[in-house]
C-alpha cells in the first residue's frame, strides 16, 4: 500500500441475485450493481463519484461502509484488508469511516435533541467515558459541523431547524466520531440550492481542519465545481474515466464523460456549447450489452464496439485511442 493511501479498493464486485430467467431455469440472473471498481484514496482527498441513478455508486459506499459483502474483490484501508470482518471486529472501523445520507429529514430520530443525536454516536462506540468527556467533544463537532454556538442548538428537535441545519447535525452526527474518511452520498440533492454550496464548503473546510478524505457522491457533475481534488465517473458498474478535476471537467476523455459535461447549466450565454443529450434509458444491470456496455448510447461508437470492451481508460491515452487498440 502507497504511505499516502488511506483508502485501496481492488477489482471490487457487488452481484445481486434477481431470480431465474424462466421457471425450472438452472441459471440464475444477477444484477451486476458494481462490476471491478478499483480506486485510491488519499489523507485528506476529496474524491467526487459521479454518474446517473442505478450506476452502483451508492452500493460501492454501502460496500465501503461494511453494509454489504462484496462478491469479489478486496478493501484496504490503513493497510488492512478490512473486506471481510465480522460485525466485532467492524464496530471499530465503522468509527473511521462515517457516512453523510442523503435525506437529513429522514436520517434524524425526530424524538431525540440535537444534543442526544451528536451523543449517540459515542455511547454506542463506547466513548462517552464522561459527561464533561462527551458534552466537550459534541459541541466541538457541532461548532466544527458550523452550528455555532452549539448551545442555542443543543435543546432542539430536528423539527425546529431548517433543511442546511439538519444536514449539518448529520454531518456532526459523523465528525464526533473524529473519523478518516466521511463518505457523503448526495448529501446536497435534498437541500435548496442556496443552502447547497453552504454544505459543500463545509466538507471542503473539514478536509482542511480536520484532515478528513471525503468521498462526494453525486449525480450532478455540476455541483463537483473546484471542490473536489479526483473525479471518477461511473457507468453501469463500473469507473469509466478517473483524473485530476481540471482534467476531467476541461478535457475529459470518454464520450460518457463528455456528454454529462456538455450538459452542465453554463450562466454565461457566450460560454455555452452544444449539448449532447444521450439516447435511451441505461442498459439493466441484468442483462448488459455486449462489448463496451456503453456502446448503446455511445454517440461515437464504432462497430467493434459491440464485440469488445475496453476494461478502463487511463488518462494517458484519449478514449478514442483506446478504441483503436480494440481495432487492431
Ligand atoms: Fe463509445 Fe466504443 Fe469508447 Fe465504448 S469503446 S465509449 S462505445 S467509443
């Protein structure tokens, strides 16, 4: 493992059974909702997983976070294979990897204050070793979390905030734990749009402050802005196109890529583009196409396409070059 990795995911692989084809039927289909998903992660690197709904980003965090076995593949986290632990020996990684929801409506018990939510955490890790102990550390993850002064807050219900003010109880919900790796998966869709920005600098402060990696889930490339340090695309399963932001905004390679940016809202009316709206729904994840699982909606596909897929594409050689190595 590279010293500067906090975070190594190799050849990663969810299946789900989804029943047989035909009654009596010996095959069973599977739904391929990660397929060979290998990613870095860095101490303190923001990287932003994009791609449309049903591409296997939630479930690759519900892997990352131990929620899900995988069917193939290995996680490394601090350099120990953590792919398989049991539920003991999990409780003290849960501690280092902490997950942001989407929904900050649904994720808070509405019966308890905010002080008890931000408390939780600690007594079922067993760290409220003291009251001065946990009330010390809840407000510090408040205040960190931006509910400043934690005590105007500490009395309320979730119903007496606002939208931002909920996420941001979730979001100190997470840091009291004083975790690694803040996995947040769509934390902002919920959210107004002003109070998105809002949230997003908030994670952009807590890898500084709090030399926290963040992995953004997201389905708008948009809201990646220059938050992120890595962006990673996923399509039906699998990483399509990963690099530096810059990179993957201002030159990305693969079409998919391509086309999500070409849609990206652009205030300014001289700075717009043409955009290419992609035909067709995403394959299911049951019955891929064949070849590149791409090709369907691919506007620049060729014929070999279909018969042959390239398994990634590395930054070093445009998309289309890869293609042409398919060729020969
Ligand atoms: Fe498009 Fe072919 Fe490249 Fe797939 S391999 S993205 S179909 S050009």
């Amino acid at each position: 493992m590279s010293q500067q990795n906090i975070l190594e995911v190799r050849g990663l692989k969810k299946y789900f059974e989804a029943g047989r084809p035909r009654l009596f039927s010996r095959s069973t289909r599977r739904v391929h909702a990660v397929d060979g998903v290998s990613l870095d992660l860095r101490k303190s690197e923001v990287i932003a997983l994009v791609g449309e709904s049903g591409c296997g980003k939630s479930t690759l965090s519900l892997l990352l976070m131990g929620l899900e076995d995988p069917t193939e593949g290995r996680i490394i986290f601090e350099g120990r294979d953590i792919t398989h632990l049991n539920d003991a020996q999990r409780k003290g990684l849960r501690r280092k990897i902490q997950m942001v929801f989407q929904d900050p409506y649904e994720s808070l018990n509405p019966t308890q204050t905010i002080e008890e939510i931000v408390a939780e955490p600690l007594q079922v890790h067993g760290l409220a070793t003291s009251r001065q102990v946990t009330d010390e550390k809840v407000k510090k993850a408040m205040e960190d979390a931006g509910l400043k002064p934690a005590e105007v807050y500490l009395k309320r219900h979730p119903h007496e905030l606002s939208g931002g003010q909920r996420q941001r109880v979730v979001i100190a919900a997470a840091l009291v734990l004083e975790p690694e790796i803040l996995l947040a998966d769509e934390p902002v869709s919920m959210l107004d749009v002003s109070i998105r920005a809002e949230i997003i600098n908030l994670l952009a402060e807590l890898r500084i402050t709090r030399k926290i990696a963040v992995i953004f889930i997201t389905h708008d490339l948009g809201s990646v802005g220059f938050f992120a340090d890595r962006v990673a695309v996923m399509y039906l399963g699998r990483i399509v196109e990963i690099g530096t932001m810059l990179d993957v905004l201002e030159r990305p390679q693969h079409p998919y890529t391509k086309a999500l940016i070409s849609v990206i809202p652009v205030p300014n009316p001289r700075l717009r583009h043409e955009r290419t709206i992609l035909q067709g729904e995403t394959p299911n994840p049951i019955d891929l196409p064949t070849g590149c699982r791409f090709h369907p909606r691919c506007p620049v596909a060729i014929a070999i396409c279909k018969a042959s897929d390239p398994s990634f594409v590395t930054l070093s050689k445009t998309h289309q070059a890869a293609c042409l190595l398919l060729v020969k």
